[in-house]
C-alpha cells in the first residue's frame, strides 16, 4: 500500500515557505504606508488586509509564537493603549451611585 504523506522536511519546507510569503505581504504593506504622501491629491493611505492579518494571526497561534511586551515597543504602545480602553470602558460601566436592584430579590 502506498501512501501520499509528504515527509518532514518537505513540510517544513513548506512552513518556512509560507513564513516568507506572509513576511513578505507584510513588508509590502509597511513599504506602501511609508510611501504614503497626504499632501499628494488623490493619495489614499493604504490599509491592512483584514483576512491576511487573521490568516497571520492563526498561523502565530497555531505555532505558539508570542513575543514579550517589554521587549518590543510596538507591542508595549499597543498594550497600554488597550489597557486604556478597558479602563474606560469600565468607567463607562459604572454610573455614578447606581445601586442595582435584583427584581426577584426578598
């Protein structure tokens, strides 16, 4: 019996293959932001892919790549303002001395 299974380093051929091509749709993207001109007519600044940043996204999950927040800048900006948005959303929560009431309360 014969089985069509790719080997292991045809896989990771594969993977690494995939890497690059995301790196490289990435550094396209960052290549046409910083090509943005605003005060040229008609320039419309340029904006992520949505289902490529998801595909990404899945792929990082899937092969457990994190990164350490203090280690990259972008990524401490990006939490500090989500941490302010959490906090605001918190205090948009909370009104003043509302005092909920349970209507099935005694």
């Amino acid at each position: 019996m014969t089985t069509n299974a790719a080997t292991e380093s045809v896989l990771g051929e594969l993977h690494n293959k995939i890497a690059k091509v995301m790196t490289k749709a990435l550094d396209n993207f960052e290549a046409a932001q910083d090509a943005y001109d605003p005060l040229q007519e008609g320039s419309i600044l340029p904006e992520p892919n949505a289902s490529l940043l998801s595909v990404i996204t899945k792929f990082l999950n899937e092969n457990k790549i994190t990164c350490a927040a203090d280690e990259s800048e972008a990524v401490s900006e990006l939490e500090a303002r989500l941490a302010g948005k959490r906090t605001g959303r918190r205090a948009r929560r909370q009104v003043g001395n509302v005092v909920h009431m349970d209507p099935f309360a005694e």
